[in-house]
C-alpha cells in the first residue's frame, strides 16, 4: 500500500478517497509518509472536476464528435427500469451544485450515486492537501479535470444505466463495501481490496474498470517516468485500487518497487 521505487527519491501510496462515517482513523504510515516527503503529487484536483459534471459543460471534442447529442443524465431513463430510476430520483439532493439529476453528465451521476448511500468522510487527499498548503509544501496533479471526464466519457450510457440499476437493488453495497475495503486498507493488505472489488457488481461491468483505472493508469505511467529521476524526496498518491488488479499503476510503471508498508 505504500512503496518506494528503489534506488529513487519517490514513493508511491495506496489511499482511501474516503473513510466510513463510524471509523475516521488515519493510520501513522500516512503520516510518516506525508512527513518523509519534500513535494507530493495528487490525482487530481476536486475542485476543477465539479463544474464538468453538468451536461452543459461540454469540451471542444465532444462537440466536435457530436454537436447535437443529448449528454445528459435524462437519457439514462429510457435504458433503465422505471422502478430503478423512480428510486435514484428520489435519492437525489433537490438543490445545490448536483441537481437536477438530469443535468447531469451519465458518467456524473455514476460516480456521485455511491456516495449519496455512503455514511463517510473526507479520506486522504483532503487532509494532505490542508497540511501542504499550510506548511507550503509543493505538489501537482497527474491528470487534469478534462483528462478525467474524457476517460469517464468512454463509459456507454447502456453500462450506466445497468451499474445504477444495480445500485438500486442493493443500496446497502457502496457502504458495505467501503467498511471493508477501508479495513483492507488500515491492513495495507492490497490482495483483500482486489478481491472485494471484484465482488461488486458494478465494478465487472464491461469498461467500468478501464475508464475509471486502467486508461488513466497508462496516462500516468507515461506521467511519471521521468519524474521517478527527481532528486526531491516525493511522494505520489493515488486511490489503493490504482495499486491492484490487472493493468495496476505499478505493473505500468515496470519499476522495481520496496514495500515501505504492505504488499
């Protein structure tokens, strides 16, 4: 869950985007791994990503590909079953910055879906990125808002809308499954977070788990390599499912690793 590239100045850690509302520990190898570094280096930033999640915030390339589809969130209902989307309506917040729900891009409504059935917190990156701009710590991102949502794009509605009918059949699973890969995580213990991800339905759906690690784990392979040379003690983290699994960021890399903590 935490390596060092060997014979590098740069580590590479395994996060939690979030942690279950009931257990907000944060174990000391983040600390000492934060401590450790001189600059670190994030996914990306949160705050850019948030306006590309409505339909009406359209890249030059998806117009270009084509200027008069519907992007939105409103087509999912027509491949959904009308008693899946009655429910996702109703778990949808009627105000702020997602809502409507049928403003929203599909692959938007994907990802903020889990999260509206999850009692959690804010997890690592958050935490990290306070303390760095508090103590004026450098760090940059791998990918930018633009990278993330043309790798999401990739993900057919038709897919969606059956990885949210699933949701809607067992609204227990995002929470379940975050209590345990959270204490999969605490353990460092990477072989448990592949197998639990493999039990979730959602994520065996055909290109969920390309769009959302495996393309974006090429891109910030590619990133990376020459960073690996710096001769500033850095730290890079990424989300723990970004470390296992076929296609994993490490496997990308092909750089000779040390476990600083789990495997």
């Amino acid at each position: 869950m935490y390596f060092q590239f060997t014979g590098t100045n740069v580590r590479l850690l395994g996060s939690m985007h979030l942690f279950p509302a009931t257990n907000r520990r944060t174990p000391p190898w983040i600390t000492d791994a934060y401590d450790w570094a001189d600059a670190l280096v994030f996914e990306s930033d949160p705050a850019t990503i948030l306006p590309l999640l409505r339909a009406d915030a359209k890249s030059d390339a998806q117009l270009d590909a084509n200027p008069n589809a519907n992007p939105g969130a409103a087509q999912l209902r027509s491949l959904m079953r009308a008693d899946a989307w009655t429910q996702l309506q109703s778990l949808w917040p009627a105000s702020g910055a997602l809502a409507p729900l049928d403003a929203l891009r599909p692959w938007a409504a994907l990802i903020v879906a889990p999260t509206l059935l999850q009692q959690a917190v804010e997890g690592v990156e958050p935490r990290l990125m306070r303390s760095a701009s508090a103590q004026a710590k450098p760090f940059w991102y791998l990918e930018t808002a633009q990278d993330v949502a043309a790798a999401l794009e990739s993900i057919s509605p038709e897919v969606i809308a059956t990885a949210l009918e699933l949701l809607m059949a067992d609204r227990a699973e995002p929470q379940r499954t975050l209590e345990r890969m959270y204490a999969a995580w605490l353990d460092g213990d990477l072989a448990a977070l592949q197998r639990i991800a493999v039990e979730s339905p959602m994520f065996n759906l055909p290109g969920l788990r390309d769009a959302l690690l495996d393309v974006r784990n090429r891109a910030w392979a590619a990133r990376l390599g020459d960073s690996l040379d710096t001769s500033e003690r850095t730290l890079v983290v990424v989300g723990a499912l970004h470390l296992c699994g076929p296609g994993n960021l490490l496997d990308c890399l092909a750089r000779p690793v040390e476990a600083v903590y789990g495997a």
